[in-house]
C-alpha cells in the first residue's frame, strides 16, 4: 500500500506569514506524529496523535505552531507568523499505535525567507 | 540536554569490510531502539530495531546490539556495500511513544 505522504514537498514563504502541512498517513494507521528535522541534526518531537486527539504536544516550540487530526486520518501542522529560525525539514510519521515502528514520510522542506 | 547522541558525525569504510555505527543514550527509562536510514530528500527509511530485553537483533546483514548496562548501541553492516551510503539515525523510545533521536552518522561505503 501507500506510504505516508506529505504535501507540498518544498514550501518558501516570508517572515510573518501563515503556512499549512499536510500529512496523509499509512492507511489504517491510528497514531500520527509530526518531528522537525534542522540541517545537520536528527529530527526532534513536536507532536503525536492518537486518533484524533493530541495525545502528546510537549515538543511543539511556542503557540504559533499547531496541529490538528480532526477525522483521525489526515494532519494538518498549521504556523502562524512564521520566523525565519522555522526554517527546517518537516516529517511526519504514522504506526499502527500498537507498534513501536513509525514510518516516516519524505517531508515538507519549509524555507522562510 | 541530549538524551541520544551520535558521537561520529561521518565513517568511510571501503566495500566489503564491517561498518559499524554507534550509539549512546543518558535516559534509563528508553525501552526501545531503532536504527533509520536517510538518503537525501527522502524521509528516513526503518532498517532495524531492538527491545531493551534482548541484547542483540539480527537482520540479514544487519545487527544491532545492545549493552543496557553501559547505556550503548552499535548497528554492524557486514558486508558494507556502496547502496549503504547514507545518513544513519540510532532512534530511542520510553513506552511506545515519541522517537528520540541521535544526531545522525554519515556512512559512505567506497567501491
């Protein structure tokens, strides 16, 4: 089956604007989180879905970032007035909840100009 | 503070001989480990796990071993082949949760 899919794949925006994330998971796949991956480091945690419900946001960095699951399958990974320190690779990755395997997508390469 | 890290930042190992990569960790409460691999523009690809009950998993020319007591893991390639040139990430988990992860190892495998 399909792999996780994340869109768009490159995303360039000004200082100060709104951008949304998608992640389209692996079907069936309960749990969803979203990392943050900086040049030349590992990705970092934001946040993980359980369902729909945020089951865990401690890695989300301030409150211009948020992420929403609202029918339990597709997340959106909204930042309001983006920076240009956001600037980053963001992956999404989905397991079947009961499994400690996530798998990752390709990632959506944010450029905040 | 790094809970997970990667002290070799690149290996280059020529075909044919063992890679091996390694891992340390600080949080005594990771029950899981993982290693992904990375090619550019691709998302990381899982290659290999291990529980904290065992010591050692093997996976055709992959194993991971685990030494709980000194807090370290290794993933050893053998034979290395040049598809092997990537970016290698050790992953840690505490109960079933978000992944932890190392800062990354730049394998290059040389023909």
């Amino acid at each position: 089956g399909a792999g996780v899919s994340q869109t768009p794949s490159n995303k360039v925006t000004e200082k100060g604007k709104y951008v949304e994330l998608r992640c389209d998971p692996i079907s069936g796949h309960t749990a969803l989180y979203w990392y943050r991956q900086s040049l030349g480091q590992g990705p970092e945690f934001l946040i993980y879905f359980q369902g729909t419900g945020a089951a865990d946001d401690s890695g989300l960095p301030n409150d211009r970032f948020f992420a929403v699951r609202p029918e339990g399958s597709v997340s959106t990974l909204k930042i309001q007035r983006t920076e240009r320190g956001d600037s980053a690779v963001y992956l999404c990755a989905s397991s079947t909840g009961d499994a400690n395997i996530q798998y990752f997508g390709a990632g959506t390469r944010l450029s905040v100009l | 503070d790094q809970q997970v890290k990667q002290n070799s930042p690149s290996l280059s190992v020529q075909e044919g001989r063992i890679s091996i990569l390694n891992c340390d960790y600080t949080n005594s409460m990771f029950d899981y480990f993982l290693w992904y691999k990375k090619y550019p523009a691709e998302g990381p690809t899982f290659l290999i796990s291990i529980s904290s009950i065992k010591d050692k998993n093997e996976d055709g020319r992959f194993t991971v071993f685990l030494n709980k007591s000194a807090k370290h893991l290794s993933l050893h390639i053998v034979p290395s082949q040049p598809g092997d040139s990537a970016v290698y990430f050790c992953a840690a988990m505490n109960a079933g949760n978000m992944l932890t992860f190392g800062g990354g190892t730049r394998l290059m495998v040389k023909p």
